[in-house]
C-alpha cells in the first residue's frame, strides 16, 4: 500500500537495533515505502543501516546519539534540521526493560526513566517547531508494562506510564498546530532481545509456551512486522484523524477476558 510517506523525514529513536528488533523493523519499512529515516541511536549499526537504505536509492541520515544526554539529542535534531530543513514525524521507539527495581538506587531509577520517557520528551522538544510547520505528527512506542505492571522494574513501568500521559497531554497540546500525537502498545513481540531474555531465565522454553499459549488470537507472539504495519498506517494521512489513542497491537493478550481461552490453553 502507498501510504504517502515518500519523501517524509521521519525521526526514529531506537532504530538501529539488531535485525529483526522493532526499531529495524519499522526502519526498513520506512525506507520501502520511500520515507527519510532519519535515525537517532547510539549503536554504530546506524551507519551501516543508513548505508544499505542509500544504497537502495533513497535518502536517510544517521546520529550517533546517548539519548541520556540532552546536549547530544539537541545536536542530533539540529543536525537533522540542517540537512533537511522539515520533520514530518518523530517516532519514539527506545526502551529498554533494565530490571531496575525498588532494591535500586536512586541514580538507577532516574536513569531509567532518561532512556525510556526523557528521551522522548527531548526529541519531541527540540523537533517541534518543525513539527508545527510540517503538521506532522508524533508516535511513541510503548508497553504493556506501563498498563499491568511486571515486577522488578519500577523504572520501566514508570517510565512507560509516562510516555502514555505525554501521549495524551500533546494530543492535546498540540492539537491547535493539526499535530497528531499516538501511541502503540506492546506486549509480546519476537524480538532478538525477548530470544536473549528467554535463554537467559530457568526452564526458558516452558515459559515461553505458558506465555504463547496465554495470547488469545491464534496462540502466537506478535511480529515485528505487525507492529511496524501498524506504525506506518498511524503515522500516514490513512489515519489523518486519530489522536492521542493507545493502540494495542498484542493479539488480545492485554484486554481480552480470559474465557476466550480454552482449559488446554489456561
């Protein structure tokens, strides 16, 4: 489907994960469909990424960025700015579950709340007042952890309940510049990090079939594929006229009654 996006500067955190990540997932679908991804991470893979996209014929720009450090995103969105003078949308897409419980220290917890909302907050800052004269729109990529809690992660799920209320407050802040602001909503997703923490816990294979066969629609995990269709069609003119919706893209593992699951699947 053509969605519109050719030749849209397109801001995505988080974006130069490994192959099959969510981030490189949406990336590439950004560069199918003719956008110009504009990549803020800190891992070098970003190069080799924006490389392989040129190489294709189409645009795209890496900075090497600590989205810890509020200097270095303020130059990376400057840098972006020089070179292509419009950002039609900013895609929020870092996180990082970095088990930082209440047995953390204070520096820890603050620390996780820099990477996984702070961040966001920043981009958004410094690439609003392009934001405002393209209309564009801003999507950030959340977790059901910020809706169901998990455990032994305060720092995520405050950090994740937050980029849920700055979703809805710049909805609503934005609404008088026509700037859409949306949210997508993970829950259990494939990803090269979820096969690294299931080999990393005890009887990995177990849990991993016990969470399976807990997500109603068809018993399977979510692709990053999935998620990054979601993601193109929220931020194109198709959905001109949603705002400031959590979008859940989860087979039903969130929300849906847990009847829906037969005895073999409880």
């Amino acid at each position: 489907m053509d969605l519109g996006l050719k030749d849209k500067v397109v801001v995505i955190s988080g974006a130069a994960g490994l192959v099959g990540s969510i981030g490189e997932t949406i990336l590439q679908n950004l560069a199918q469909e003719g956008a110009i991804p504009a990549i803020i991470d800190r891992n070098d893979r970003g190069s080799k990424y924006v490389e392989e996209i040129q190489e294709k014929g189409i645009d795209a720009i890496f900075c090497k960025t600590d989205v810890t450090d509020p200097e270095q995103i303020q130059n990376a969105i400057e840098t972006i700015s020089k070179k292509y003078g419009r950002i039609d949308v900013v895609i929020n897409n870092v996180g990082v579950n970095d088990g930082v419980g209440l047995d953390a220290s204070y520096e820890e917890f603050m620390n996780s709340l820099k990477l996984n909302m702070v961040s966001y907050f920043l981009i958004v800052k410094h690439a609003l007042p392009l934001l405002k004269e393209s209309k564009g729109n801003i999507l950030n990529i959340g977790s059901k952890v910020a809706l169901t809690g998990q455990g032994g992660t305060s720092g995520y799920a405050a950090a994740k309940g937050g980029v849920l209320g700055l979703t809805r407050e710049w909805a609503v802040d934005l609404i008088q510049y026509g700037i859409r602001s949306n949210a997508i909503i993970i829950a259990e997703s494939w990803t090269p990090s979820y096969d690294t923490w299931i080999k990393s816990i005890k009887n990995g294979d177990k849990k991993l079939k016990s969470i399976i066969k807990n997500i109603p629609l068809e018993n399977r995990m979510t692709t990053p594929q999935e998620i990054a269709d979601t993601c193109l069609f929220t931020i194109s003119e198709k959905s001109s006229h949603t705002t400031g919706q959590f979008i859940t893209v989860d087979g039903g593992y969130v929300h849906l009654d847990r009847s829906l699951l037969t005895q073999d699947n409880t």
